[in-house]
C-alpha cells in the first residue's frame, strides 16, 4: 500500500536531495509536486522541481506552479545560499517536461477534496496555507502536514530568532499550526545534526550514477555556507528529513508539543515558539522531532538515491 504525499517546494539544493528520494522510493506515490516561492523566485522553484523530476527519470511528472510570494510580507529569497539559478552546483539541462497548467493552490485543493493525502512542505507554507484558507474543508482528508521548518535550541538561521520556510511567510505558518491537522516538524535543531561530510558526499558519488553524482555535486555547493557559518566539516542536509520520516519514521524522536508562530514582532517575526518544556497549558498541536539518527539517514539517502 503507497502512501500517497504531496511535496510542495522551493528547490533549493536540500529540496532537490528531498524530491529525488521520494522518486526512489516505492513506499511513496507522489501526487504531484507544487512550487513555492523561497529561495528562489518562483520561476526558479517551478522549472528547478522539473529539472530534479527529469534528472530522477520522471518526466512525467505533475508540476504545478504555486504562490509566487508570501501571504502578507514581500519575499525574501536565499541567493546567497542556494546561488543564483536556485540548484548551483551540478550542471543540469534545461527542463522539457511541461509545467501544468492548474494553480498549485488549486491543485491542493482539488487533490484534498478526492483523497487522503500527506502534505511534505520543504518551502515557506504559502501554497498549504492559501490552499486551507480557501477550502478548509480538505483539513478532513489530509492524513499529516510533514514540515521543515522553525527551531528552539538552534535559534534560527535567518533572523537569530527564525527559520527561512517559516520567516519568510509567517502567516502562512500561523495558519498551518492552528488548523487542527497532524503536523510532524523537523525543525533546526534536528536538521542541524543531519550534517554532510566529505565521506557522505563521495559516497554518493561513488555510486556513479547520474542521479547520484548530481546529489553529490549538490551538496558540495549547498554545504559550503553552514560550512563557512558553523565552522563544521559539513552543513545540515534540512529537507530530505521530511521524506525519510515517512520512510523510516524510527530514524526520528520528539514530542507531541504546542508551537505558536510569532507574527507581530518585527523583532522575533517568524519566530516557532515551541513549549518543548511544557512550561505553558496551550494545547499541543505539533510533533516537534529534536532527534534524528544521522547515519541511518544518510544510509537511506545513499541506498536510495543509488537506484535512480
Ligand atoms: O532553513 C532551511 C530551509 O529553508 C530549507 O527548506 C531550505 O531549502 C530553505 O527553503
Ligand atoms: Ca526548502
């Protein structure tokens, strides 16, 4: 039995490594795949999920263009992270697999309303929030909300106070975590402990495989800002966490836990105040995973995208 998942992204490098093994992965039925603007513009997002479906062998593939800019504050992007096309790094050829017509937003909605689905956001939640907002009724059918994004211990890695997805569209957030759905979060302070090595990324390499190769070359580009930021041999692999939950959701440990979203402050805007400690009575409405087995999540990246 498949689990059927949306994964609605801005690729990004970590986006690009969480899409390919969802594409390696039978478990999985990818719906579709909906672009957000983030880290790119969303012209950029868009045609970069195509490249990633073409380099896994999926042309066929249903891409959707969704929100190109957040609900209420104007979009800040991550250049200087990603680079300029979004997926520096490997050289990879211009997509020629078509974009679907449909709005990503309307496709959420439409896909909700005819089935049970897992919605995997790997991107600021503009397109999941849009899509709720406008039809709350597809909260019935959407099994779990699997989120990158916000962090506690770790700080944030934008503001000192917020996370990229969550910062650049805080609303959009703050609709997210009180809707009452399932949510599973891997915030900062997990991915933080998933980090890249020189043996991880040569592993990939190793593999030879077109797919495989691209991975490894992604992440020689993507690593070397944490890398140069945190002082550690390698920089956190933040993405690919939400798809290896649904996959080995063993790898993971966190608490069932309330977590509201700062949206007034300037100061602390974006910010995910999770009551780790429970020191609040506020209902929990998240599970927020502080732990993850690195290595075995890394042995399932390098095991799967190795049969692309
Ligand atoms: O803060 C990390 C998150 O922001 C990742 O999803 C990365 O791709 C960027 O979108
Ligand atoms: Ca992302």
């Amino acid at each position: 039995m498949t689990r059927p998942i949306i994964i609605d992204t801005d690729p990004g490098q970590d986006d690009a490594v969480a899409i390919l093994l969802a594409l390696a992965s039978p478990e999985l039925d990818v719906v579709g795949i909906t672009a957000v603007a983030g880290n790119v513009p969303l012209p950029l997002t868009e045609k970069n999920a195509r490249i990633i479906c073409e380099l896994a062998g999926r042309p066929d593939m249903k891409v959707f263009a969704g929100a190109s800019r957040p609900m209420v504050r104007d979009l800040v992007t991550a250049e200087y992270v990603h680079g300029k096309t979004g997926l520096d790094g490997p050289d990879l050829p211009e997509p020629t697999m078509p974009l679907q017509d449909q709005h990503g937003v309307d496709f959420i909605i439409e896909t909700c309303r005819r089935q049970k689905i897992t919605l995997c956001a790997l991107g600021p939640l503009t397109n999941v929030a849009l899509a709720l907002n406008r039809a709350p009724d597809i909260a019935s059918n959407i099994e779990e909300i699997v989120i990158m994004g916000g962090g506690l211990f770790e700080g944030g890695n934008t503001t000192p106070a917020a996370e990229f997805n969550i910062y650049v569209d805080p609303h959009a957030a703050d609709v997210v975590f009180r809707s009452g759905i399932p949510i599973v979060v891997m915030p900062l302070d997990l991915t933080h402990t998933a980090l890249t090595s020189r043996a991880r990324v040569e592993a990939f390499r190793a593999i030879g495989t077109g797919p495989a190769i691209a991975t490894a070359e992604l992440l020689d580009f993507f690593e070397r800002f944490d890398v140069e930021k945190y002082g550690t041999e390698g920089g956190p692999l933040h993405d690919p966490n939400v798809i290896a939950y649904l996959l080995k959701p063993e790898l993971y440990k966190g608490r069932h836990i309330n977590l509201e979203v700062e949206i007034s402050s300037e100061l602390t805007m974006g910010m995910t105040v999770a009551d780790w400690w429970g020191v609040t009575k506020r209902p929990a409405n998240c599970t927020y995973m502080r732990y993850v087995d690195d290595a075995g999540f890394f042995d399932l990246l390098i095991e799967r995208i190795g049969k692309l």
